[in-house]
C-alpha cells in the first residue's frame, strides 16, 4: 500500500501471509510478512513453525480426528523436538547469516539459457552473452512462462485457501 495505495485490500479480502519468529515479546502483527520475504534469496525471516502447526494445522486435523477421539494438541506437545534459538524478524546480524537454503550448498552454476557451466557470480555464459539481442528475447520469452506458471500456481494456492 505504501507503494500504491489501490493495492488495499478490499473487505473481506484474504491475503497471503505467513507468520516468522520474532523478537521476545513482539505481537503477532510484528511477525507476520509477505510469504515473499520469507522466500527471498537474502531473506532473514525464519518461519515461525510452532505457529503455523499450533494455530493452523492442529485445528484443521483435529476438526477430523476428534470425530474419533484423538487429541492432536496433547499428542504434538508430547512429542519430543530440537531445540532451536529463535531468529528475530529485525535482525542483529548480517541477512540470512544462516544461509539455510539449499541452493546456497550448490557447488556449480549453470547458464540460465544453455547449461553451461558459469563462474558462481554469471548467470550467462560468455557464449550466450555474444549473441545480444537473441539471448536478450531468450531470457524475455522464459521470464514471461515463469511468471505465468507463478501466477497459474498462486491461483491454485488462493484457490485453496478460499481467496477466490
Ligand atoms: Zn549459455
């Protein structure tokens, strides 16, 4: 909205969220982000688990088991789990110090048109690069398929979610 302020929500309209792990004591609206910041290469949120299991799945999963009589909430706090540190949604250190995504682990870059193999920090090799404008169209054409297989995948996903 502080971008462009028709973007409002309109009444009743779902948006996307997720919920991170915040700063000791920080309310539920301090940790809540666009599932896009939480997916962002540099990205320092991390997501808030325990949220997302107890307030969310447990309550749907439990709507059917109870039927049966199981109680989800006791088996889940019976289980035994890692301990972890909490990560602040406003960081101290450097972005996303953790590098917890696994392309981060990949040893070797590949061009994004042919293949090739590239130095970590090209995303077009040499090659591609002397052929302009016909690799400029290459990159455009695949930009344009991914964004709409992006947006076919966010419609199931509100479709889902009872956004539509
Ligand atoms: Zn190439």
């Amino acid at each position: 909205m502080r971008a462009d302020p028709r973007a409002e929500p309109r009444y009743a309209e779902r948006i996307p969220y997720v919920v991170i792990h915040g700063e000791p004591g920080a309310r539920l609206i301090d940790m809540v982000v666009d599932p896009l910041e939480l997916w962002a290469m540099d990205s320092p949120f991390r997501l808030n688990d325990l949220y997302h299991i107890n307030k969310q799945i447990i309550p749907a999963l439990q709507r059917v088991f109870g039927l049966v009589g199981a109680d989800l909430n006791r088996w889940f706090i019976e289980m035994p789990r890692p301990v972890r540190e909490a990560f602040a949604k406003h960081p101290l250190s450097a972005p996303n110090a953790q590098r917890t995504r696994i392309d981060y682990y990949y040893l070797s870059k590949h061009c994004i048109l042919c293949g090739e193999l590239v130095q970590a920090s090209a995303h077009i090799c040499n090659q591609c690069l002397r052929k302009g404008a016909s690799a400029t169209a290459a990159v455009i054409g695949r930009t344009s398929k991914l964004e709409k297989e992006m947006q076919h995948l966010a419609a199931i996903c509100r479709h889902c979610g009872g956004g539509d």
